[in-house]
C-alpha cells in the first residue's frame, strides 16, 4: 500500500511566512530604488540650473568694460555716470561696483558696457538705446532668482537660486597683480577702479523638497557642513571671472 505524504499545516505556514517576507523586500526593494531615482533626477535638475545661472552670470559679466571704439581710454568710453535707485555714482572709467545696499542677504553689483554690435540687447532682451548700459545683477532670496534691472526694467534671469557670493579680486597699485580679496559689504569706493575679476559662489536650492536632503557646503570651499533647514536639496559651484575688457 502507498504512502502520500502531504503537506503539513506547519509547512504551508512556513512557505506562506517566506513568500511574505520575500514580497516585502522586493516591495521596499523597489520602492527604495524609486526614492534613489527621484533623488538623481532632482540633483540632476538642480545642477542643471546651477550651470545656466552660472553661464547667465558669465555672459553678462564678460562684457563689463566693454568699448565699441577700443582706442578710446576707458574713462572716455565710460564718463562719470550720476547715481540712480540701485546703483551708486560711477566716475569716469569705473564699469562694476557694489549695488547701493552693498548688502551680504541680497548681494547685488551694477556693471556697465556699451553695444558689441547695434542689435545688442540688455539683461531683458530690451534694445540699447543709449552709448553704454549699466544693468544691476542681484539675488532675490524671497524668491529664490537672481534677477536683473536695466533701463529702469527688471526681471529673472536664473530660478532656483538660494544664495550667491560676490568676492571682489583687486590688483596693487602697480594695476599689474591681484593681491586682494574683497565682499560686496566691505569694498570701498575708492577700490572699484581696482577690481580685475570677480570670484561667484552660487548655492542652489530644489523646487521640491524631500526627507533625505543632504548636507551642503556654502560657499564650497567651507569645511563646515549646513543641515538643509527646509528639506529641501541644496548644492553649490564658485567661478572666477577675469574681466578681460579690464586689462591689467
């Protein structure tokens, strides 16, 4: 006579215990690798308006002290300028200063240069209508955009944009080296006719917050780390810029 030997109720309890388990860890499995790809597409974001902040800042800041007639000396291609809402009085020759708040929480610079050619436009996209333009860059931490005025017009020019350092480079009085390094809120006026280049540092902020936001760094060469205080990922890049229409 045979034997069938079934399956017992401990044994299905154990298989059914088992398929549980394993169910679980391909659910949180799963749901652990949609978290890490959501966390990559929103650094990717992030580092993707990091780099067109940084390239919109480049553009504007390579034409300061530019001149249509390079023969002229720089104090006849740029005469005294009188001051308006944002931006300070400008003597002959100087092309970038401090905004008026020289203000570390909304740091600003006005930069002044004339047409490269006739069709040239300002920060907005407007038409120049006059010899030489001076247009205020400066960070809106309200809104998280860096912005731009001109011709008594303002608008955005980079989103997403948490903090943004201006560090002054000045040459000796030789105009031949650069040996000093200056903020917004400490430069004199006296020093805007020494400024040689311009160092950036641009903190990112996510549209979108999330629990697992990192630690970052600001400006990037700190050791200090900071704690997201609002969740939200946060990433920073510093450019120098050498203003190339500035000879030493």
């Amino acid at each position: 006579m045979n034997n069938t030997k079934g399956v017992t109720l401990v044994e299905l309890m154990i298989a059914l215990a088992l398929s549980t388990i394993l169910g679980i860890a391909l659910v949180q499995l799963y749901a652990k690798q949609k978290v890490t790809a959501t966390e990559l597409s929103r650094e990717n974001r992030l580092n993707q308006e990091l780099r067109f902040a940084n390239q919109e800042l480049k553009r504007w800041l390579s034409l300061i002290g530019y001149s249509a007639l390079p023969q002229n000396s720089r104090a006849l291609a740029f005469p005294a300028l009188a001051a308006t809402t944002n931006c300070p009085a400008m003597p002959a020759g100087v092309v970038i200063t401090a905004d008026l708040a020289k203000s570390a929480a909304t740091p600003g610079i006005c930069i002044r240069f004339q047409r490269t050619f006739n069709e040239q436009r300002d920060c907005l996209g407007s038409s120049i209508t006059t010899a030489s333009v001076v247009n205020r860059l400066f960070l809106d931490p309200a809104n998280f955009q860096i912005k731009c005025t001109s011709q008594d017009q303002t608008g955005v020019i980079a989103e997403n944009i948490s903090d943004l350092n201006f560090l002054f480079l000045l040459s000796d009085t030789s105009n031949k080296h650069i040996t000093q390094k200056i903020s917004i809120s400490n430069i004199a006026s006296a020093d805007y006719s020494r400024i040689k280049a311009i160092e950036i540092a641009l903190l990112g902020r996510s549209a979108n917050s999330h629990p697992s936001a990192p630690d970052y760094n600001f400006p990037p060469d700190t050791e200090t780390k900071i704690t997201p205080p609002d969740k939200h990922y946060y990433s920073s890049t510093s450019t120098t810029f050498s203003l190339n229409n500035v000879s030493l």
